[in-house]
C-alpha cells in the first residue's frame, strides 16, 4: 500500500482535470478545421470564381452531365448551346466544370501514342497470322 498516497500526489488538480479534458475536443476542432472545413471553402471559392467568369463561347459541362457551348450569360443564369438547334437555359449553380481544351502538343503526342498502338497491335495481328499459317 505504499504507492497510494504517491498515486494521489500524482492526481491533477482542479484546473488542470479541466485542461486535460477539453484539451483533446480542442485538438478535434483544430484537425477538422484545417482537413475538412479549410478545403471546402477554398473549393466553393473556386467554384464561385469560375462561375462568374463564364462568358459566351466557353465550353462547360453541368451536374446532370449535359456538356454545351454557353450561348449567353445572364446575371443568374446560362443559356447553353447542346445541339444545332437546342438550347436550355441554366442556373448559374448547375454549371459544374467549365471544359479546357487541351493544347495542340499534348493531341498530337496523343495521335502518336495512337498510331503505336496501332502498330503494335498489326505487329501482333502479322504474329498471329503466321502462326496460322504454320
């Protein structure tokens, strides 16, 4: 029974049992704000940066996954070209991505990533029909 007394030496005292107790809901906020509740604003500040600065000729794509031409913007909402007749009109909010089109480089190092494959691909074919042949 020697360690009792020693065991509550040890034990905090008032303010510090109420240190120790919030001290880890503080930790949580702290965790939740800078991984959860940081990122979410940046993002809805970029969406609504991209929002505003949609203009006519630009290519988007909505949360229903209609992709368009936008025809004209209004103060809330988008008329949006689908077809060569077609157009719908749009809440401004219902815009999901604006498309970027890919520079003119990475098509045509796309086509020659393409034309390899082509060419494997005869390779194989060329394999395949000799074997037959055997």
């Amino acid at each position: 029974m020697p360690f009792v007394p020693f065991l509550q030496d040890a034990a905090p005292t008032g303010s510090q049992s109420i240190a120790m107790s919030v001290l880890p809901f503080v930790l949580i906020i702290i965790i939740f704000y800078f991984f959860i509740i940081r990122p979410q604003n940046k993002k809805q500040k970029e969406t609504e940066k991209m929002i505003n600065a949609l203009k006519k000729g630009d290519k988007v794509v909505t949360i229903g996954g209609i992709h368009g031409v936008v025809s004209s913007a209004k103060e809330k909402t988008v008329i949006v070209k689908v077809d060569e007749n077609t157009k719908l009109e749009f809440n401004k909010s219902a815009i999901a991505t604006v498309v970027v089109d890919t520079p003119v480089e990475n098509k045509k190092a796309d086509k020659k990533v393409e034309s390899e494959k082509n060419a494997d691909s005869e390779e194989t074919s060329t394999v395949s029909e000799e074997s037959k042949s055997e």
